[in-house]
C-alpha cells in the first residue's frame, strides 16, 4: 500500500508532541505467541533466527496484530541479539532456555573476536523484512524499528545468556570498567549504522529497548545506559535528520525523568510498575510518554482490565500520549482481552 504523509500517522504526530483524546495504540512483543497465527507460523521455522532471518515469515509475523486488532504502530519483528550476531559473536535460541552466545571473557577476548564493524550484509534479511512490511501495512499505519540499548545488550554479551539483574555486567563495571567500556562502545557504533539503515529501509520511528535499566545504580545509569543511548540518538540523527525515537527504560523508576530530559528521545516509555500520576507530572511534561498498563491486567481481563486501562487513560490525557502495555504482552494472554483492550480505548 502507498505510504502517506506524516501527518496522517497519529502515532507520529504524538511523538511530534501533539495530544490526542483517543491515543494511539500499539503493544511491546504484539507479534508474539499468544496468538495463534504466530505459533503457527513459527512451527514452521527450523530454529528462532531462521525466523528472524526469513523476510517473508518476520513480515507475516509483523503484520499478524494488525490485521488482527489494526493498531496504530507495527513493530518489526526481529530480536535485539541480532547486533551482537553481526558483530561476530554466534547467537542461538534453544527452547525452555532462551538465548546462548560464546560468552566474552575480557577486552583481549572481544577485541579478538568482535569484528569491530557491524556486518550490515548479515543483516540484510531484516531490512529485506522491513521494505515488505512498508508494502503491506495500511497507509495510516506508523512502522517502528528497533534496537537493544547497549547495557542491554552488553548483558547477554558479557554472560552468554539472560542473567538475573545483570549480575556479571554489574560487578564487571566495579572491576573492570574499560572491559565493559569497550563492549558498550562497540554497541553504541553497531546500534547507530542498524538504526539507520532500518530508517533508510522504510520505518518511521524506532525504539531503544533497556530492557535492565532497574539493575543500574542512580549513578550507573548515567554512564552505562543514559550517555550510550544519548550518543546513539545523536549519531542516527546526524544521518537521518528528525529521526523520532522512543526510549524505553524499564523499571528505572525516577529514573524516567532522566530518560526523558537527557537522551534526546522524543518520547519515553513507562513500565507498569511507575505512578501514573507520577510520571504525569514528572515526565510527560517534559517529553511525549508511552505506556504503562500491566501486561498481566489484560491476562486478567473482564472488569480489572477495564480499570487499568481507564487510570492510564485519565492520568495521561490531555498530553501527548501512546498507549501501550509497561513491559511485553505475555503468552498466556487471551486474544480477546486484547480487543476488549483495544475497544476500550477507541470507545467502541
């Protein structure tokens, strides 16, 4: 379908700073599990990143809620280990587990086995995604990106694997800050040429996943995920002049002021666990908010998922504002509390 203006996409238009009496919606993991087009069409891929890796399922996969639900934003279906994965360090999925990689084990180690330039002809696959999705989707649809920010990533990175809180990251920051440097740095360059090239192949907005913002101290969050996100920010802007950019820092807490006054983000994302009258008055009258409801309100349903939505509703209106879950839709979310979300909030 022909893309249209700007101006067409609400989505855009919030991030651009305007308010809407009904937000537009979209859903962090909307292409995921619990629907059951999805588990049917990744029964048919051999491993996680083949899916990733395979143009014509990663679109399907990204199109699916908006068939389903017609959300105001898509989000391209990828995984933030793909940077790591073209940086050099092999990335698997195995089931009941989650993500392994060959774990780096000093800065002699990652300088060694890191290429030192992202390999954009390894992620070919994803831009390809990305230029059949902007065909597909209609044309009020606004088309979101995405990378992991370099904390984030640096975590799986640094362990081979998902790790409470980020442990190794953590303690390796206490004694060895040049090892972790170089690793986020690394990622900073990484992340810059993705987010570009993903502009450049077609969506029209991005968003920078912290996925540990909360494992951070208040201090460690400057160096570690605020300064690298905020370099990002600036390096893909000094190519894509304007590009609007979301950043979500889950479970930051006050955090979000920062987040929202520093990074240069056009809006920023809430966890569920963050005040929304709170954030209210400390964050969106700074920046464009995004959020919170928790993802387990809409597994509940019926009249809990009815009150959460409505205090989203009424502690964000009358400022820019995108409605969105605090963190993921889970698995075992039913479809239909996903349109009894959506009605909701549209007032159907």
């Amino acid at each position: 379908m022909a893309s249209s203006p700007a101006h067409d996409r609400k989505l855009l238009r919030v991030l651009d700073g305007e308010a809407f009496d009904i937000p537009p919606i979209w859903i962090m993991r909307q292409a995921g599990r619990y629907l059951p087009e999805y588990r049917e069409l990744r029964a048919k891929a051999a491993s996680f990143m083949d899916f990733c890796y395979t143009p014509s399922m990663a679109a399907e996969a990204t199109l699916q809620p908006i068939r389903r639900y017609g959300f105001d934003g898509a989000i391209l279906f990828s995984d933030i280990l793909v940077i790591p994965d073209a940086l050099g360090q092999k990335v698997s999925f195995h089931e009941g587990e989650g993500p392994r990689l060959d774990p780096l084990t000093s800065i002699e180690d990652a300088k060694k086995r890191l290429s030192g330039d992202l390999d954009l002809e390894r992620l070919q696959p994803v831009f390809e995604t990305i230029e059949r999705v902007r065909g597909g989707l209609p044309a009020e649809t606004t088309f979101l990106g995405f990378c992991g920010a370099p904390w984030t990533v640096a975590g799986y990175m640094i362990a081979g694997k998902s790790t409470p809180e980020l442990a190794p990251s953590r303690l390796l920051a206490y004694r060895d800050p040049a090892f972790l440097q170089f690793v986020i740095d690394q990622l900073v360059a990484a992340s810059i040429k993705y987010l570009v090239k993903q502009f450049r192949s077609g969506v029209d907005a991005v968003q920078i996943f912290e996925s540990f913002a909360g494992a951070l101290t208040a201090e460690g969050i400057g160096r570690w995920s605020i300064e690298p996100i905020r370099r990002i920010i600036e390096g893909v802007r000094r190519e894509v002049p304007g590009a609007r950019i979301i950043v979500f820092g889950r479970g930051s807490g006050s955090g979000h002021i920062r987040y929202a006054a520093e990074t240069g983000a056009n809006a920023v994302g809430l966890d569920w666990s963050v005040d929304g009258d709170w954030a209210a008055k400390n964050v969106q009258t700074i920046k464009p908010v995004q959020g919170n409801l928790d993802p387990l309100a809409v597994v509940a349903g019926g009249e809990a998922l009815d009150q959460g939505v409505d205090k989203v509703l009424k502690s964000f209106g009358g400022r820019p504002h995108i409605f969105n879950l605090g963190h993921g839709i889970v698995p075992e979310t039913p479809p239909a509390h996903v349109e009894r979300l959506v009605n909701r909030i549209r007032r159907v």
